[in-house]
C-alpha cells in the first residue's frame, strides 16, 4: 500500500460514462488515476456479466480503483476482497450517490443517514482488505437538516480509510445549486487523511482554484471531463506554472488536437463495445463537447439522429472543417 499514489487529478466514477475506454484515453491524457463505474457488490459476487464488463481495465489496473456501492458490511467487504484478490489494489465505498434506485436500497448517500451502519462498513472492509488503500466518495450530509460531513469524515479516518473523496452537495440537492467548497475547506482542516475535492470542477480554472481556497490534497473531474478528457493535462499544466499563462497555443491548433482526442476516444468505445452499442455510449461525450459552439445546432442535431460510430466520427470532422473558417466557434472555457 506504501507503494500506491492516486496523484493529484482523478477521474470520478460515473455510471454510464467511466467504462474502460474513456478511463484508457483520460490516463493517456492527463489523469493520474481513475475509478470504475458504481459496481453493485452483490452483482459483483454472483459475477453478473454487465458487472463483470464494468470491471475491465487492461494494462491500467494499476492507476484504476473499484467502486463498490451497498448497504450491507459483510457483502461490502467480501466483495472488496474479491476485487483485490482481482488486481483492483485502490477500494472505494460509495456513501454518495443521490440517485434514487440506489438511495431506496439503504446504500449510496443512504448510509449518511446511519452513521453506525456507516462505521460497521468502514470497519468490517478495512478488516478484509488490509493491504488496499481504501477510499470512500461522500457527500455533506443526506439533507440540509443532517449536515453531517464532519462527522462521517472524522469515522473514516478512524476505521482506517486512506482518503476521503468529498461533494459538497446534499443528497437533496442532487446536482443542484451550487457545490459548497467552504465545507470542503473545513473538512480538509477537520481531519489528517487526505481529501480531495469534488463538485462543479468543469474548467482546470475551476480546479485550480477550488485547490487554491480548500487546500485539498487533489481533485476529482467528475462531469467537467465528459467530453474534454484533456481537461487533466490542462490542469497540471496550469497547477504547475501557478495559474493560467498569456501565452495561448494558435486556436486552430488548440481545437484539430482536441478534435482528434475526441476521434480516438469514439474508435475505442465503438471497438469494446461494438459500433451499434457504442455510438449512444460516445452521445454524452460530444453533447458536452458541443454544447455552448456558437453555430453548431445542425451538429448536436446530428449527434441526436446518428446511428453508428461511423457516423459520430463524420460528425467531428465535419466540426474540424467548420472551424477552419472561423464558421464555429469554441465556448469560453
């Protein structure tokens, strides 16, 4: 465990979003270390074939962590050993997704409402997977009313947990107004565990900033990366030169390289999960790209009424040509 660092910029879990390609093209560009979508530990121990495809991470297992979710200690905590016996040697337990399916189980954001259930699990997967960095993703508290990140923070670092990944959002608020970082801030002076921050982090400014006013030990690009992973490289550029600099590459330049990362990303996603699967996986990819391009209405029209791969890849040449003369033009940011 001595051994293992998760850097400082992390791509999040998310369903539907962090499968094997997209966590493969943002370690290439820029992330120091990745999650797994949300993984059910009970699907995981009766080995659930759409589990099982989540769990796929080829040569970067080592910069890869598990996310397990559930509301059960003992089934947490085989499945947590089952994933490191697996390869997985970074383990992470869900306490905060908002996601109703997930919340009416008692697990998710759930366990911030049982702060007893919330220790049983800490201790009972620290026991079983000694030798992991264990981890745990949570937000500030179930509602406005049990505000209680302090506390669970205070658990984890108690039980043995190595890090604490926060969203300073309730579980009430979804994703809803805005990320309250001051609370990040105060956890981060609260415990001696490294936090990292989470929430509204959409620009490597943001990044920097919400790591300049926290002190956090890292960041975790959750929805700002969908779309950009070159946002992780963009940000340590940044974080290492102490800000944004003047000097900015030629925009033609800055938008063919972007293009072209977008490119790569589709072929991967259309050849693991077969171009009539994969063009709805790569969908939220060029929605958030596109979105804000002054002119390109016919593009996320196409994007909406594309059928294959093939066809979002025209789509992104398509973009390339345009914004040769100036006919697009990128959002600020």
């Amino acid at each position: 465990m001595s051994e293992i660092s998760l850097g400082r910029c992390i791509l999040a879990p998310m369903a539907g979003i962090t499968g094997y390609p997209f966590r493969k093209i943002s370690l290439k560009y820029g992330a120091e270390f990745c999650f797994t979508e949300m993984i059910s530990s009970e699907g995981f121990l009766r080995n659930d074939k759409k589990t099982l495809e989540l769990l796929e991470s080829g040569a970067g297992i080592a910069k890869t962590g598990i996310q397990l979710f559930g509301n059960s200690a003992a089934v947490l905590s085989e499945a947590a050993k089952k994933a490191f016996d697996a390869g997985f040697k970074v383990i992470d337990v869900n306490a905060g997704c908002p996601v109703k399916k997930v919340v009416k189980t008692g697990a998710g954001s759930a366990l911030l409402k049982d702060p007893a259930l919330f220790a049983d699990i800490a201790c009972s997967v620290r026991k079983s997977v000694k030798d992991a960095f264990f981890t745990v993703k949570f937000r500030s508290g179930f509602d406005f009313n049990s505000v209680n990140f302090i506390e669970i923070g205070k658990i984890a670092e108690d039980y043995g947990i190595n890090a604490l990944f926060f969203h300073p959002r309730t579980r009430s608020q979804m994703f809803g107004g805005a990320a309250d970082h001051s609370q990040t801030k105060k956890l981060k002076e609260s415990v001696r565990i490294p936090v990292y921050a989470s929430g509204d982090v959409f620009t490597a400014d943001d990044a920097l900033n919400i790591m300049n006013y926290t002190g956090a030990d890292g960041i975790m690009f959750a929805r700002g990366a969908v779309g950009k992973p070159w946002i992780f490289g963009d940000y340590l550029n940044i974080s290492a030169a102490g800000g944004r600099s003047e000097k900015k590459a030629p925009y033609m330049t800055v938008m063919s390289d972007k293009i072209d990362i977008l490119l790569e990303l589709n072929e991967e996603i259309s050849s693991f999960y077969g171009e009539t699967r994969g063009f709805n996986v790569m969908k939220p990819h060029l929605y958030n790209f596109l979105k804000g391009f002054k002119g390109s209405k016919e593009l996320r029209a196409a994007v909406n009424n594309a059928k294959s791969g093939k066809e979002n890849a025209e789509i992104l040449e398509i973009l390339k040509t345009k914004i040769a003369p100036n006919e697009y033009s990128e959002p600020a940011g």
